[in-house]
C-alpha cells in the first residue's frame, strides 16, 4: 500500500514514516499543502494522512482540494492529524472530506489500527484478514496462513511478497494490474524496475501453488489467482 504523508515538522514526520515502512507500507512524505497539491494531481495513492497545523495552506483546506475531480487520489482515504483538541477543528476536518482523525500525540499501534479500517472501508472489506480459497493474510496481526484440514499451515511471506499479495487478494477474484503493484511496491526513495514485480510474483507461485492456488499471468494487463487442486500431502 502506497501511502502519502503530509507533515511539516520533520522529526514528527521521520518518526511516523519509520513506523509506517516498518509496518510494510511505502510511504512518501511531503512538507506542505502546496507540495502535496501538486503531487496528487498526478501520483495515486492509496490513502493519505494529513496533519491540519500545515503553513499556508492548512490541513483541512488541502483535505477539500484533494477531492477535486482532477485529483488522480480523488476518492482515497483520508486521516486528519491535529494537536488541536477543539471540536469544531475536528468537524470541520471531517466535513471537508476527511475520513478519520487522530489527536497529536497518539501511539503508532492506533495509528496503524485506523489506516488499517479505512483501507478496509475504501475497498469494501469487512474484516482484516484477506481471504481467497485456503489462503488467508491477517493485516492486522500481519501472519499469512493457508487452511488445510481445519489446521492453519504458516506461509513465509517477505515485506514485498505481503505487499503484492494484499493487492491480489483485495482485487481477486478480479485481476490486479501490473502498474498498481508496481506503484505499492515502490515510492519515491526507492528505485523498482517492472519485471521485479515478476521476481515477486515467481516467488509467491512457489508459495501458494502447494496449497491449491495459482497465479496466471493475464498478458498485457497484471495478474490473477486462481484456484487449482492442491498438491497432496
């Protein structure tokens, strides 16, 4: 999941964009509004979190712009940060187009709890814990598994493996496209080339083939799992 970060004070934002990468996301950070505006009306992401004390341009009026049609992120989540305990701040936030907010100072497991619900909303699920034939992915407690004979079998997942297979679970059955895993997987501090998304996807076949799940290759466009016999025991 590519995540936009927007928070002027750098110690702040240092902090949270540790926490978050560690936490799997790929996260980008900018320091104003202004920035901000300008890389969302070209860039996609999949939520953003937005501290409302911004210079300039505040948090709540960035909130209102970012939902603007021209926005290619029009429709992401968005978590408000405030150190303002006032309740018509918090309001306002959420009446300009903010899904969720957050008082400063808050804990880096909430933090990751609420990103983790509105993420869930955004792409309609209902439970934290992705699932397709046997194999399933807790987002929340971050253990991947696959089911047989009622006995939860441990899959071994890298951070870029969990990456690419949360977005082929959200989208399955449907494919996911090549350009979206490709954009989860990386952010501005990292350099990803498009057939390292196959070296991902390689290792995952060998992963999930065994327990009755294939991953077919759909030309031109990105990839899909499939169910298939498992192999026996």
């Amino acid at each position: 999941m590519r995540l936009l970060l927007v928070e002027d004070d750098v110690m702040v934002a240092s902090g949270i964009k540790l926490g978050l990468s560690n936490a799997g996301y790929a996260v980008d950070w900018v320091g104003s509004g202004e920035r901000a505006e300008e890389v969302l009306r070209t860039e996609v992401f999949d939520a953003a979190i937005i501290d409302i004390g911004l210079p300039n341009m505040d948090g709540t009026e960035l909130t209102r712009r970012l939902r603007r049609p021209e926005m290619a992120s029009q429709h992401m989540p968005v978590l408000i940060l405030t150190a303002r305990d006032a309740l018509h701040d918090r309001v306002q936030g959420l009446d300009l187009g903010a899904d969720d907010y957050m008082i400063k100072p808050f804990e880096l497991p909430e933090l990751l709890a609420r990103l983790r619900a509105l993420l869930r909303r955004s792409q309609a699920a209902t439970s934290a814990v992705l699932s397709f034939g046997p194999i399933e992915l807790d987002t929340a407690n971050r253990r991947a598994s696959a089911q047989r004979n009622g006995t939860a079998i441990p899959i071994e997942l890298g951070p870029r493996e969990w990456t690419v297979m949360e977005y082929l679970l959200i989208n399955a059955p449907k494919p996911a496209s090549k350009e979206k895993l490709l954009q989860a997987l990386t952010g501005w501090d990292k350099e990803i080339t498009p057939n390292a998304v196959e070296v991902y996807i390689s290792r995952l076949r060998g992963k999930l083939e065994p327990h009755g799940v294939a991953l077919r290759s759909i030309r031109g466009f990105g990839y899909r799992l499939e169910l298939r016999p498992a192999e026996p025991e």
